[in-house]
C-alpha cells in the first residue's frame, strides 16, 4: 500500500519456472499489495513454482492465448481485485523488480498515470546485451510512432509499465490484438485520452532464459506497430474511426 492505494503486480507468464523465483523474490512487498501469475499454457513448471512461492492468485490458460491475451487476463484480475496501481512486470527477470517503488510513486503521487521503464534512455539496452539489429529497429520504430502519434517517448517497445487503476478502466484493452502488437495499441489508446506518459531509466538483462522474439516475428510486430500509428493518426484526424478507441 503506498498513499492508501492498493498496488498489484501482474507477472504475463509463459515457461518462466527458470527465472520466476529470482523475479519474485525481488518484489519489494512493503508497498505491493498482490500478485498475479497469469499462465499461458507454459511447457515447464511455471505454475508449480508459483504454487510453491505462495502466489494467491494463479490464473491458468487452457490454451495458449498470445501475449496480448494473458495481459489481458493480468488486468482483468488486478481490477477485480480493486487495484488503484497495476505494475506489469515480466517474470523472466529482464527487468528488475527494484523500479516498482520509483514507478509506483510516480502514479500514487499524481504526478503521471502511467510511467513505461525504458531501456533506451541511458544505455540499458547495449549494455545489457540487447542485439543492435533489435537496438536499431526500436529505434527506427519509436521514431516514426512518435512523429504519426505526436509524442515524445524514448521507446514504445518495453515490457515494464505501470498504470493506475483509472487508465486500465477508461481504455477498452480487451478488443486489442491478442500478440505483441497490444503493447502499441495499448499505448495508443492511452494517450488518445489524453493521458500522460512518464519514462524512467531501466538497466535491463538479455541471456538464455529471457523471453524474445525472433526475427521474422519482429518483422512482423513492426508491421504491426506501423499500422497502429497510422490508425492512430487517422483515427485523430477524423478519417477513420477505429474500434481501439471506442469506450
């Protein structure tokens, strides 16, 4: 609890049994209120583990639903716990548990309703090993999203964001694309209402057990990315109305 609000971190799972224990033992449980692993019908023993570090409330997939889809479940279930602050964080331990406080203050303040840990400001994705052809893209991506939507992150490409509760209920989340693409159009939607977005600096990590994608599926969500911000352009300038917006 921080400021009165009730803070629930929602861990998007899919094979993460290596690296679920490091993540959630980081968790600062001063402030954080809940937990929620959503799996999405993992090959390993990502729920066994959960199981075992006592997490309360473990959501299962019968089928696998896509990245999108289990952060769909992850937002279903933090509302339905009545959180006023959700941080998405990823249980392959790419990202440190340690920015939760920073992030969360910033929201529980009032200062922003959203707050995205990026990789790019600094030089947390280099050094932390992220490939320059990945490096590159981002960059190439984040640069034209800004121009088409009008705004200025360092990147729309990380995995750690937090919001409060108000955003994930004013945002229609659930039509969003059940891939990675939902990121983007998440992002999209946010600022189509007029909210703000803050960054903080995210050392990160790539090795083994860290989730990405691989080329061809990159090549694809950048497709994917660049037909978000078109939409979103479009959507703004009244030339075609687009269902991510609708209430």
């Amino acid at each position: 609890m921080l400021n009165n609000q009730k803070i629930v971190v929602v861990l998007p799972a899919y094979n993460a049994g290596k690296t679920l224990e490091r993540t959630y033992a980081e968790i600062p449980f001063d402030i954080v209120d809940e937990v929620v692993l959503v799996d999405d019908k993992s090959k390993d023993d990502t729920v066994e583990v959960g199981k075992k570090l006592g997490i309360r409330h473990i959501v299962v997939h019968d089928v696998n639903k896509g990245y999108g889809g289990n952060q769909k479940s992850c937002y279903n279930k933090a509302l339905e716990l009545g959180a006023d602050i959700v941080v998405m964080l990823h249980p392959d331990y790419q990202y440190t548990p340690k920015l939760i406080p920073s992030m969360c203050h910033l929201i529980a303040s009032g200062l922003y309703p959203v707050v995205l840990g990026s990789r790019i400001l600094g030089k947390g994705a280099l050094n932390g090993g992220m490939p320059m052809y990945k490096y590159i893209f981002n960059r190439f991506l984040t640069l034209t999203e800004n121009i088409l939507i009008g705004q200025k992150l360092s990147e729309y490409h990380t995995g750690y964001r937090a919001f409060s509760g108000e955003v994930l209920r004013n945002i229609n989340y659930r039509v969003n694309n059940d891939d990675f693409v939902f990121d983007n159009e998440m992002l999209s939607q946010i600022f189509m209402k007029g909210y703000e977005i803050a960054e903080i600096t995210c050392p990160t990590k790539y090795f083994e057990e860290a989730s990405s994608i691989n080329f061809s599926r990159s090549m694809k969500y950048g497709m994917g990315v660049l037909r978000v911000s078109l939409n979103h352009l479009m959507h703004k300038w009244g030339l075609k109305r687009n269902k991510l917006y609708s209430n």
